[in-house]
C-alpha cells in the first residue's frame, strides 16, 4: 500500500481522495485542508460538508491541517489548488519532497502573474533543489460524479513515459480510466482555456439564448483553443481528446461547472463581484482569460471569444454587447 498526499480539500481535491481510496491498488490517502472546520468535519462525519456535502470518505482518508503530517512518507503528492495560489502551496510543501516524490498537478489553470502552467509552477519551485518528477491530470471530471462512482474518463499527462503509465495504474479504478500522453502543454492548455469557454457558454444560457448559440460556441471555441495550443507547440489531437473537446462539453453543458455558473449570472445581469462574494469555490475562468490573452498577443494569434469574455470580466462590458461583437468580425472561410 502506498501513501498519497492530495494538497488540497475542496470538492475536487475532496473528489479525489475518494477516487484513489477506491482505486484497484489501494492506497492511504492523506489530504490537506487548509480551513480547520473542514478538517474536525471530515474527522468526526466523515464529510466534507463545506465542498462535498453527502458523500461519504473512505476510512483511507485522512485529513490534515498541518501539510507535513499530510505529506509524511508520501510518494505521491497531488495538487489541487486554485491556480493563483499554487506556487506558495508547493514552496511550503517543498521541505518535505525528494527527487524521489511524484508531484501531479490536478489544478485546470495559469499562475495570474507569470502566466504559467501548473507544472512550469511546480518545475521552478521544485528546481531549486532538484529535478522534480511531474504529471498532469485533466479531463472532464465533476467531482460529485467521480466520487460517487459514476463512470470518468480522464488524462494523466507526462514528458516521462514511464511516469505516466506508472501512475496509470497507481490511479485506475472500477469507474476512473485514465489515458496517457505525453503533450503536458496541450493538456494544461485546453484544462485552463475550455473554463473560459464555459464562462462564454453560461453568459448564452443566462441571456436565454438555445442550442444553436452554444452550438456555435463549442466548435469555435475548440477551434480557438487548438489555434493556441498548436501555436505554443502543442498537439491538435489533445484538443480533440478528453482534455480539450471531453471537458469543454462537460463544462460548457453541466450544471456543476462553476465557470458556467460565472457566466450565467453575468448573463443574468448580475455583476462579477456579486457572483464571486457567493461562492465558495474559485471559478478558474475568471482569471485566466487574461493571461490567456497575454499569450496569444505575445504570437499574434487570435482569441476572439476569450478576447470577449476578457472584456466582460475586466472592462464590464455586456454580454450582449459581446456576442455581437463576435457576430460582426469580419466573415471568412471555416479553416
């Protein structure tokens, strides 16, 4: 048996933890949550009530507020915390890992100042002191669904071959199947681009808009996230995949999706900062329209959507006002 630490207790970290308790090989599972209440919860209901309510943790499961006693004797540590604050998660964390520690980054999204990828994140963090062994998993994958054991296919991504089936099959259950690949950029891009395409999606719905508008947004927002992904050195075939075309229908359709809740209030006419007040959990979206957008104009690509939902996100603009924008560019050819 072996001992994974999962850094971080909100509903996907919470999901997961449960995920790999049920996994064919089986593990202790030690998770690390940051808010003390969530961690006397899980102790005393076995529940976290705060992210997760109604599903119930494996007696593998253990929960933590210290991280060294979450990552003690650990050889597997996922990340699952919001973007903006991973590289001060894993500075902290990183006393405790070796060249030894297998470090998988389940965060969907792109540090905000530096515009870098979660495993760039942990690449630098970790280089200080050695060369960290790192792996991707993304996907769509609702952590309600997952933990109740609903059948979910994602992606476990990695530059070491080796690493990713290892973990494979560490991390494979009766209802969790994972797929390899070796494009950790375009899996980590297409993770953080099809959030800002649920925003997008959800502004539709809460406008009252139908089938033919999302339509319409889900096959140009794939194209806009191959665009990028291609541009940077990624592979069209991953956007197609699980991690792109899997999670941008997930997200873009699925009631749980955050982001998509995001932008159906916006659609609503509500305000951006009324939205976030209520909630609970970090809709990834919201910050990475922008460092998305610094990329694209770094290469000269073109975001059109994204580009929009920037400006209803940072500039206030309508998203009425928006999708009009969009509709009016100028016509061309599909490809």
């Amino acid at each position: 048996m072996s001992r994974i630490a999962i850094l971080g207790g909100g509903s996907w970290g919470t999901g997961l933890s449960v995920v790999l308790a049920n996994s064919r090989r089986k593990h202790e599972i030690r998770m690390w949550v940051r808010e003390a209440s969530i961690v006397q919860s899980i102790c005393d209901v076995r529940e976290n009530k705060v992210y997760l309510p109604g599903v119930p943790l494996p007696s593998a499961v253990q929960a933590f507020g210290e991280m060294g006693e979450a990552l003690d004797g650990a050889q597997i540590v996922v990340g699952v915390v919001p973007s903006a604050h991973a590289r001060e998660v894993y500075a902290q964390a990183l006393p405790r890992l070796s060249p030894e520690s297998i470090v998988v980054s389940a965060t969907k999204g792109l540090e905000p100042a530096t515009h870098l990828r979660m495993s760039e994140v942990i690449e630098q963090v970790c280089s200080l002191r050695f060369v960290p062994r790192i792996a991707v998993l993304s996907g769509p994958s609702f952590a309600l669904e997952a933990a109740r054991g609903e059948p979910t296919a994602v992606v476990l991504a990695s530059r070491d071959r080796g690493l990713a089936t290892f973990l494979q099959e560490e991390f494979a259950g009766p209802a969790f199947r994972l797929y390899t690949n070796d494009d950790v950029l375009g899996v980590e891009l297409a993770g953080a681009m099809k959030n800002v395409m649920a925003i997008a999606a959800g502004a539709c719905q809460g406008l009252g808009l139908g089938a033919n508008t999302l339509a319409a947004l889900i096959t140009r927002g794939l194209a806009e996230m191959t665009r990028l992904v291609v541009a940077l050195g990624g592979k069209p075939e991953t956007v197609s995949g699980l991690a792109g075309l899997g999670d941008l229908v997930l997200t873009c359709h699925g009631a749980l999706s955050r982001n998509r809740h995001v932008g159906f209030e916006l659609g609503q006419g509500r305000t951006l900062s009324e939205i976030l007040e209520e909630m609970n959990m970090v809709a990834e979206g919201v910050g990475t329209a922008t460092a998305l957008l610094s990329l694209a104009h770094e290469r000269h690509i073109e975001l059109p959507i994204t580009e929009q939902v920037h400006s209803i996100l940072q500039l206030g603009n309508s998203p009425r006002d928006a999708i009009r924008a969009i509709m009016e560019r100028p016509l061309r050819r599909e490809s």
